[in-house]
C-alpha cells in the first residue's frame, strides 16, 4: 500500500468526515471493529460508536472544525497533527465528567495528535492524544495557573 | 539532508542517551540552537512556542523535579522527509517536590505523541501533544473530575 493512499485515508477522516460532516464516510475508511488507544488504555470501538461520539461532539459544538497541519506516513501507520476548535453552543458531556456543562458560547481551541495503522484500506488501529486541558478549560470548566 | 534513519536514531539518543541518562550534552549536541517548540496552549504559559534547546531542559529538569526516576520508552516511530512522528509513554514514581505540589507518591503514566522535525542535521522542530488533563490529574495538581462551572 503506498504511503500516498494511507494519506489519503486519513485526510478524508478529517476533511469529510468530520470539516464536512460525511460521517457514511466512516463505512469506507475504518474498520468494522478497530481499536483505540488513549491514555494508556486500549478500547474496542466499531463504526457506529464512532459516529455516535462524533454526533455528541458536533451537538456540542456545531462548528466545530479540524485545521489538519501535518502528516507523517511510513509503511503501515500515518501520524497527524491538527488543532480542533469550536464554540460550544449545545450541551457537552464528557466521558469523565460527572454532569454535562450547559452551553457556554465559550470557543474553545485544542491540539490533537494521532498515529493511524492502515490494513487493507481501512483505518484498524488509531492512538490518540488531545489536549483536554486547553479544552475544558477554554469552555471554563476548570481553572489551571500555567506554571 | 539527514536520511529518515538518521533521523530515527536522533530521537533514539534524545531520550536514551538525553532524557533518560538526564545527560544535557546529549541535548545540545542534537538540538539546533534555533529550536522551536510548539506545545498544547495551557501548559506552555508562553504563548504555546518555546525556543532553544534550553528550552526542552527545562521540561526534563520540570518532569525530573516532581518524578525523579521517570524514563520514557518509545513505542512507535514514523518518519518521511524531515520528520519523524512517535509515541511515547513516560514513567515513575511522583515523590518529588515542586512548590505548590506536595509529592503523591503514586505510580504515574504519561502517554504522548510528538512529530519532529529535523534541518542541518539537528532536531529543528518539535509539535508535542501530551494529554496535561491526565498527567495533572495524576500529579494531584487538579481535581479528579472537572466539574462544570456554577
């Protein structure tokens, strides 16, 4: 498989997926079941829970938009950076939050990292690691002194 | 130009023979005076860039300050052209001191992905994402749960 097309696959996951909001697009660009990996934990997810946690984001936010600024690929695996940002207009839950936050009209801006591994086409194993801090805390969910 | 494997054995010597022998020769031997970093906004406190190798020092003595014995291990490297993409896990033991942040003594993991990115044979460029809500978290440095403001 060329680098090119792994590229491709990752590029589409960001730009029509999620900037375009294509979510069939999922179909063809993962996976079944794949896994994820985020801080430390490995998590068995499929098609539909992706889209459902993409759905939950996009109440949340819904202009939310994803700035791809750069690519890696060598061999199996594609490694991404991008900055997400959104103003967060509808009800948010996070997973580790006790209650969901009322909407705040805050925008809010966060980098995110992910290393992808393609087989056969298809996204089949994601890690992944996103600046929550800066997220919750533009939304004003918390408050943190920088150092 | 430095090939991808001279690249990859770069970032092998920063954090074997650098980061984890705490040796900062190693660090300004393979890091371009001109560096620049670019970290997730809130941990920065300067603006999300930061220059110099004096710069990446900084956040080993940082880390070196509140985890004494932590050690990073590599898990996965990816490199084309200038750059190399990896993931890491950072590890140790949370029994120093820094003010305002009194010792957990909890074992701690932080798991990272960074792209960097190399020019004249040196590490030139660096874009970190480290997950501060975790590692916070796990320092005791803020609560558990963020709670949604009143």
């Amino acid at each position: 498989m060329p680098v090119s097309q792994n590229k491709a696959i990752v590029q589409r996951y960001i730009e029509a997926v999620w900037n375009q909001r294509q979510l069939d697009g999922i179909d063809t660009l993962f996976e079944e079941n794949y896994t994820i990996h985020q801080n430390g934990q490995a998590l068995a997810i499929n098609r539909e829970m992706l889209k459902q946690s993409i759905r939950t984001i996009l109440s949340a936010f819904p202009d939310f938009h994803m700035a791809l600024d750069s690519l890696v690929a060598e061999g199996d695996r594609v490694a991404a950076y991008w900055i997400n940002s959104g103003t967060q207009t509808g009800e948010l839950r996070l997973p580790d939050m006790p209650q969901s936050a009322p909407p705040s009209a805050r925008t809010t801006t966060f980098a995110e990292s992910a290393l992808f591994r393609i087989a056969a086409d298809k996204i089949a194993e994601v890690w992944y690691v996103s600046d929550r801090l800066s997220m919750v805390q533009g939304l004003g969910l918390i408050s943190w002194a920088a150092r | 130009m430095t090939t991808v494997e001279e690249n990859k054995a770069m970032i092998r010597r920063f954090y074997e023979e650098g980061a984890n022998a705490r040796n900062s020769a190693v660090i300004t031997e393979l890091v371009a005076p001109e560096f620049i970093g670019h970290y997730p906004d809130v941990v920065a406190g300067f603006s999300g860039t930061s220059q110099g190798p004096e710069s990446l020092m900084r956040d080993l003595e940082f880390i070196a300050a509140m985890v004494p014995d932590f050690r990073t291990t590599l898990e996965d490297l990816v490199g084309a052209g200038d750059k190399v993409a990896l993931r890491g896990v950072t590890q140790g033991t949370h029994t120093g001191q820094i003010p305002g942040v009194p010792p957990t003594g909890n074992a701690v993991r932080f798991t990272w992905c960074a792209i960097y990115r190399f020019a004249g044979g040196k590490i030139a460029e660096r874009w970190l994402n480290d997950d501060a809500l975790s590692t916070f978290q796990q320092l005791g440095m803020i609560p558990p749960l963020p709670q949604p403001a009143n």
